[in-house]
C-alpha cells in the first residue's frame, strides 16, 4: 500500500484536497476510489486508470461520463504518492502551466 499525501503550496494550501472537497457526492466518491486504487497499485497502475506525462509526473486518470478529471501526481520516497495538481479535462492537451515543478524554499 501506497501512502497519499498532498502537495502544500507556500500559503498553505492543499489544492487536490480542497478541490475534490467541493465537488457534488458521486463525483467526490469516484474520485476517492481512483485514488484509493492508486493507493493499492502505485506505479504497476496503468491505462486507462493512470498514465505517464513526462519526467516523473504521472496523471490520475478520472471519466466521470462525458467529463473527464485529471489528478497529476509523482513517487516520492519509496512508498508515498504526492497528488501536485487536479483540474477538469476539456481538451486533448494537459495545460502546460500544470507541468511546472513547485520551486523549493
């Protein structure tokens, strides 16, 4: 089993976290389950649930009927999972402005 943490931005900010905290029940719950089984999978996860991006950043792959979610990830440490980033898929490009890497203090 893989350990699921949450990227903290500089302010505070778990943004996965608080983003899925908002959504409606069942798109909620879907979400839980994609990253529940990502837990239970780690990186022999593979398509349609999960994806390489480039580098060492993964994508959570979420199709909640004709929307899709996506949750960018990568392995830290030899058994942790940090979610960095989500947002609603509605092209067939992932935003280059969500492959940046969060610069360290």
């Amino acid at each position: 089993m893989y350990e699921i943490l949450y990227y903290w931005t500089e302010r505070g900010e778990q943004s996965v976290k608080e983003f899925i905290c908002f959504l409606q029940d069942k798109t909620r719950q879907k979400i839980q389950r994609s990253i529940l089984l990502l837990s239970s999978q780690g990186p022999f996860l593979k398509r349609p649930y999960a994806d390489k991006v480039v580098g060492a950043i993964y994508e959570l792959r979420i199709r909640l009927g004709t929307d899709q979610m996506r949750v960018l990830y990568t392995f830290v440490f030899k058994s942790q999972i940090l979610l960095l980033h989500i947002f609603r898929k509605k092209t067939d490009a992932i935003p280059l402005g969500t492959l940046s890497w969060p610069k360290s203090g």
